[in-house]
C-alpha cells in the first residue's frame, strides 16, 4: 500500500530546501495545499500531491490543466 503522507524527507529533496519554512513556502508558490505539524513541518496528502502533479483521482476524468510553473518563485529561490 502507498503511503497516505508524502514524507517530509520527499518533499525537501522535491523542492530543493532543508528548513520546514522554506518547504512550506515553496509548496505555498505552487498552491500545493497543505498542514503544518507542531514543529512547522509540511504535512501533505499524497493524493492532493498527485493532483497538484496532473494526476487525476479516482474515476475522474483528466482534466487539461490551468496551472503554469510561478517563473517568480522559481527565480526567487535561486537566488537564495
């Protein structure tokens, strides 16, 4: 079985940072929806994960996606 929780340790080698703070902020950028534990750190479905990817759930049908990569974010984070 997947696991329901996409892992922290993921979601830092995902978006290229260490700190709870900046995972958190990155996943905010891409309107990734997502928790925070007691310590700050992300908490994120695999499942919304998925659809924040392209990939429909369940029975859906696929959608075309509207979604376009935040050039702003991307260039505000290599600059870090």
């Amino acid at each position: 079985m997947e696991d329901a929780i996409v892992s922290f340790e993921e979601l830092k080698r995902l978006s290229g940072y260490k700190l709870a703070k900046r995972v958190c902020e990155w996943l905010e950028a891409n309107r990734i929806p997502h928790l925070k534990s007691a310590s700050g750190r992300p908490i994120v479905s695999a499942a919304v994960f998925r659809q924040a990817l392209g990939e429909p759930l369940g029975d859906a049908q696929p959608q075309p996606s509207t979604r376009s990569i935040n050039l702003d974010a991307l260039d505000r984070a290599s600059t870090r």
